[in-house]
C-alpha cells in the first residue's frame, strides 16, 4: 500500500470518540482512540464535565442518587464543583443535597455548599435561599461539611426559599482523596414531604489535581 501524506487524507465530517490516531510509543507505531486521549488528559488535569439531564425531584425526606450527575474517580486527588439549579415547590422548605462517595477517600471529603441568601439587614441573617441575591447587601450563606451522606443529605437550608417554583443557584465543592476507585455521588431530598427538585442543567465539574 502506497504511503499517503495526512493532509492528502479525506476530512472527517466530526471527530468522534472512536476515531484513531498513530502514535509512537517507544519507538513502536500504534494507534490510539480519541477516548483514551481524554481519558488520560483527565488524569492530567483536563476538566471532566457531568450535565444533568433530567429534573430530579422528589417529596420525601429520604434521599435519593441524581442519576446524571455521578462520576467515577481511580486514585488520585481531586477538585469538585457541582453547580446546581434548585427548586422548592414551598416557601418554607429548602431542597437539602448530600455527597457520597462509594470507594475509599483519604483523606475524607472535606465540602462547602453555599447560595445567595435573602437577607436585607446585616443583624438578621435569615438563611433562606434567593434566586437572585439582595443588591447592596450581598449575603452569601452557607455550611461545610466532612461527612458523606446518602438517604439522610445533610447540607441545605431548613428556613426555606424566597421564590418558589423558580431556579436557585447552590453551588457545593470540595476535595476528596481517592485510594480505592468508586462513583461519586449527589443525593437529594426535600427538608420535608414537598416537592424540592435539581433541575436539567445542573452540572458536576470535577479536576484531578493529583
């Protein structure tokens, strides 16, 4: 078979995961996928991004997996970021989320979750999640956890929310220490039997740092 120069090559309509590509490894021609590019880019560092792709929402205070939002770590370090659309069907129930994580972390998890917060006045902080935060007075509340939980979440807000039926954003991020591989996890649960629910287009960002 002739040899033919890559720029002499039909264009591919897309890259697909599939796709090859020659490497030398060692001094021996191979071929590689793009998957296992990205997937050893991601072990370097390369963003591995998880979109929810539909609502989760429930009426019951035991918690259950956001389907969509889960990813599986091998040993390592990492950053994680799960940005998140909340909802609460009642003024006076929050929606509350937990992490898990199915293998062995170690250190453990160790999270903070925050939202905008209602608040007008500085000596009265009222911990209710706003969807859109108060001009001039900007309050940012919020817990740290470093524990996992799964049925029983255990970060949210029991006074409520300021709007119902409306996008909240709630951010929770945290460093976790894999030594054994495992999926990590969001559980959700409303603070009582009302509806809260992650709405699509939440996202799970997660960064190997080590």
């Amino acid at each position: 078979m002739a040899d033919t120069k890559i720029s002499a090559l039909t264009a591919a309509g897309s890259a697909l995961s599939a796709d090859e590509l020659p490497v030398n490894e060692a001094g021996t021609s191979k071929k590689v996928t793009l998957t296992q590019v990205t997937t050893l880019l991601q072990t370097l560092g390369m963003p591995r991004v998880t979109k929810c792709t539909a609502q989760h929402s429930i009426s019951s205070t035991t918690g259950t997996i956001v389907p969509s939002l889960s990813q599986t770590l091998e040993v390592g370090t990492y950053h994680f970021k799960y940005f998140l659309r909340v909802q609460s069907a009642t003024s006076t129930v929050g929606p509350m989320l937990g992490v898990d994580f199915t293998g062995t972390a170690s250190p453990a998890i160790s999270m903070i979750a925050r939202w905008a917060d209602a608040t007008t006045v500085i000596t009265a902080e009222v911990h209710a999640m706003d969807n859109v935060g108060i001009l001039g007075a900007g309050f940012i509340s919020g817990m740290a956890h470093n524990a996992e939980s799964t049925t029983a979440p255990n970060m949210g807000t029991t006074v409520g929310v300021s709007t119902i039926n409306v996008d909240i954003p709630m951010v929770i991020e945290g460093i976790i220490g894999v030594t054994v591989q495992g999926s990590l996890n969001l559980y959700h649960s409303s603070e009582t039997a009302t509806a809260t629910s992650v709405e699509v287009g939440s996202l799970l960002i997660v960064t190997r740092v080590a």
